[in-house]
C-alpha cells in the first residue's frame, strides 16, 4: 500500500507522515505530493511564531485540476494506493471556500465541520476517488493535533492553537525548541516523533475529535484492504 499527500505545506506532510508512521505504515510508503517538498515557499525557515499557513487554495486547484495533475498520475500506477487531503479549517468560512460552519458551541462542532469539509472537497473533485481519499481536516489547525502531545485536555477547544502550542512546547527542553533557522517541515518532525509510536498515538487521539476521525478513517481503509 501506498500513501500520498496532499497538505496546505510541508509542515502539514510531516505532521500527517507521522501520524501514517503510527498506524503501522513505513516511511518509504508515504509520499508528499503537494507542495513540492523543495519548493514550498511556505516552509522556508519560518519560525512558528511567524508562519502564517499555508494555502486551501493549493489544495483546491490540485483538487479542480485533478486531470492534468497529481490524482492522475498517482492512481495510474497501480491498486491499493490512497491520497491524504489535507486541510485546516481557520480558512474554511472564507468567500472563496464556502464551507458551511456549524455552531461552534455544539457538541459535535468538530465532527460536522469536519463532514462539511469533506463535502467540499468531494465537491471539487466531483465525486470522483471518493474511495481512495482519506480525509485529514485539522480543526482549527494542524497545531491543534500537536497540542495533543504536549496537553491532556481537548485541544479541539482552543482558540488559537498555534500560540497555545507556543506556550506549552516545552520551552525549557532543548530538544524540541525550534532551531535557528531550521525549516518549518524539519521543526515539525521532530516536534511529533511521538505520533510514529501506536500506543502514543492512541492515547493523543484521545484529546481531540477531528485527529480520532482521521486515524478511525485510515485503519478502516488499513483493515479492508
């Protein structure tokens, strides 16, 4: 089996390539697709305090151009393949998406948003691959996934999980600070090592929804296939 990726920057493909590591599959089986890992703007030695994300806009247009683009080609080569699609949802109300957004206050706001997201996305690509796509929508951001590492309570619930993440990534610990000038993609690795390992991943998975969905989604294609 084979797995693609298709993430809003490299830091998102490093977080989800993680995360595939602890549900059993090896790196050589997991390939960034987009962004290009050599050439995403987005990653070149932010710092988290400056990244701003990166794009729904990439993924959409890999999504409406999916004929002359990476689906395509990926598909092409042979069965037992999947394409992870990810994408946060801080950008998910913008004019330009138009996913509909559920009340936050709700008790399953993360697993609508989630399902709103999805709908968009099938929408994009007409319904096509449905079965080969597995779903990895961050709310409200990748960051929020990464909290679960560093915190016990639900991460899904904080406002701006990348500051939050900021405040708690063991600031003392030398060996998940930042590096100078070390690429955002890189710094994320390591950050989430601890998703390659099952059991830790189970008990993170614990800590918010939309990262439960995804994993749940993922064995449910490992076990039938």
């Amino acid at each position: 089996m084979q797995i693609g990726i298709i993430a809003e920057g490299t830091s998102d493909q490093a977080v989800i390539t993680n995360i595939l590591r602890g549900l059993g599959l090896d790196g050589s089986d997991i390939l960034p697709l987009r962004p290009d890992l050599q050439e995403d703007e987005t990653d070149k030695n932010y710092k988290i305090s400056e990244y701003k994300g990166g794009t729904w806009q990439g993924v959409k247009n890999d999504c409406l151009e999916r004929e002359e683009s990476v689906f395509e080609d990926f598909f092409w080569v042979e069965d037992n393949r999947f394409i992870v699609i990810q994408l946060d949802t801080a950008e998910a109300g913008d004019k330009d998406f138009g996913v509909i957004q559920p009340d936050k206050k709700a008790e399953n706001y993360s697993t609508e948003l989630r399902k709103n997201v999805i709908e968009k996305i099938n929408e994009w690509i007409e319904n096509q691959y449905e079965d080969e796509l597995l779903y990895a929508v961050c709310i409200e951001e990748t960051e929020a996934w990464i909290l679960t590492i560093f915190q016990t309570t639900d991460t899904s619930k904080s406002a701006d999980p990348k500051k939050k993440l900021l405040e708690v990534e063991a600031p003392k610990n030398k060996k998940t600070k930042q590096k100078s000038k070390e690429k955002l993609s890189h710094y994320y690795d390591r950050l989430t090592k601890d998703f390659r390992k099952s059991k830790k991943l189970k008990q993170f998975a614990k800590r918010n929804q939309s990262l439960a969905d995804f994993i749940a989604q993922v064995q449910e294609k490992l076990e039938n296939t």
